[in-house]
C-alpha cells in the first residue's frame, strides 16, 4: 500500500508532486532543468550545496542512505534549497543561476507564483530510493543518452574527471559502489589504472543499470523515461509528453540554442582506443538500449 504523501511546507507553500529529474552525468537533466525552470509556476534548483553535500554522501557510502535518518536529512536539505529568500540565488552554482536567466542574486521566483517545486542536481539518481520515502507523491522524469556521447563530454568536463583520481577509491569504500560503477572491491586496483575513458563508461553503465531499476519498481504515473536524443532532435514531441507527465504547462524554449550537446559527438569526441574501451566495458547497456549492434 501507497503511503500518504509527507506535507512539507515552505515559504507558506505545500510541496506537492516534487519532480526530480534523474541520469547518468551530461545526459541531458541540465537541458531539462532549464525548460522546467522557466514554466510557470515552477521553483527548480540544482547543485545547491545543501543538497549536493548529501546526495554525494548517500552515493560514495550506500549505507548512509539506507540508515534510518537519510529520508528526513534529504528531506530537510531540499526545504532549505527551495526556500525562496533574498539574496537565495547567491547560494546556487552559476549553472543554475544561468539556466533561470537570473542575471543578480535573486530570488529567481515570486512564492506567490510557486505552485510546484523540483530539482535537478547532478547524480540525484543515486538518491532516488530515498527521494521516493522522503516524498511518496513525486515525480520523476530520467533521461538516458548514448553511453559514447556521455563519455565525449564527462571527458571535457572537471567536475567529473575529479571523481576518477585514485585517492577517491579510499579505504573504507563500501562494495558494490554504484557511484563509481564497482561491483566487488578487488576491482579497486584495475579501477585506479583504468583510463578515464573506461571510467567514465563505468559510471554510465551504473547508471543507466539504476534507471532500468526505477523502470521496474515504478509506476508509470509516477516515472517517466526519455531519450535524450529525442529530446533534441524532436523538442516539440518530446516537451509535449513531459507536460502530459507532469500535468503542466511546460516551456521548450530553453531546449533551442547553440549550447545544446549534439547527438552522435562520439564520431569526432573520442580518440580510437577511448572508444573501444567504451564499447568494450558498457557494450552490453550500449546493445540493449539500441545505441550499438549487436
């Protein structure tokens, strides 16, 4: 049986329906986020520290989330990134701040235009068992993209390539880790000499494995999957079931622009030997999900 919904309450308004949005690094939650936070009535964060402190902890040690603290820590850590403050855009990265065209420090919305609250920061998905406890009622949209395409642009990207040095294999790192795509521990030495090509389709391969999970365990009124190169190549379509999803009016305006990644990057992105390291490690996803002959 369902559990009711908790009623979490901020700046006077009831969260209701929270949309999370979920994927593997660069598969397109950010282009998503940027729709979302420009439709009507929507206050969407990403990467605000309170929540990325947390959703890195629950991902680097399974553990913490599954201890009996995580649903009302998670809970807490989005009251305190959806309050809507003077000056509470100063706390966000410049990606988010940017993909809301706030050009000061805010606040980016009115509460009394807010009717629905989500979020989208990085590697959320690995929080998503939690997310479901913490709010019965949410919903959650994940994005899956060519495991080659991710890796072009995780490989081009800091944040991401700072995850793959040795010392973040520490001791103590729990097994299986989904966060670094590990299943055993005596993988840890292979892992740590593993080029960041192969590492990155690691993470990929994890992660699309999650989302096939949340596939399973969620009901379709609740989950909803979609391409990311649909949502390129046919924004329209794509931005219509989305708002069917989520009931809502939802703008696509964001979706058009030069800085939007481009499908098939691979072809030019990835040197010979990282892209048959990648096929080579995420070869079975890449095939099931049709980005690969079999």
């Amino acid at each position: 049986m369902r559990l009711p919904p908790h009623i979490l309450v901020v700046n006077g308004i009831k969260v209701r329906r929270p949309v999370f949005l979920l994927g593997a690094p660069h598969s397109g939650t950010d282009q998503l986020a940027r729709a979302l936070k420009r439709s009507p009535g929507f206050h969407v964060t990403t990467g605000r520290a309170c929540v990325a402190n947390v959703v890195y902890a629950f991902a680097r040690k399974p553990s913490i989330a599954g201890g009996p603290g995580a649903v009302r820590v998670l809970r807490d850590s989005l009251a305190e990134a959806w309050q809507v403050l003077r000056g509470s855009c100063g706390l966000c990265p410049e990606t988010c701040r940017e993909a809301g065209g706030v050009t000061g420090l805010g606040p980016c919305v009115a509460t009394n235009t807010v009717t629905r609250f989500g979020d989208a920061s990085p590697d959320l998905l690995y929080s998503a068992p939690v997310l479901q406890q913490a709010f019965p009622d949410a919903r959650f949209v994940q994005l899956i993209r060519d495991g080659r395409d991710v890796a072009v642009d995780m490989l081009a990207d800091p944040s991401c390539l700072a995850w793959f040095r040795p010392v973040m294999l520490a001791e103590g790192t729990e097994f299986p880790n989904a966060f670094l795509g590990l299943n055993r521990d005596e993988h840890r030495e292979r892992w740590k000499d593993m080029p960041a090509a192969g590492k990155s389709a690691l993470r990929w391969r994890s992660a699309v494995r999650l989302s096939a999970s949340l596939r399973r365990d969620l009901p379709d009124d609740q989950l909803l999957t979609l391409r990311y190169e649909d949502l390129v190549q046919r924004p329209a379509q794509t931005i219509a079931s989305v708002a069917e999803f989520l009931e809502t009016r939802v703008s696509k305006v964001a979706l058009y622009g030069p800085r939007i990644p481009k499908v098939g990057s691979w072809r030019s992105g990835l040197r010979p030997d990282d892209l048959a390291l990648v096929e080579k490690v995420a070869r079975q996803e890449l095939t099931r999900l049709g980005y690969l002959s079999s």
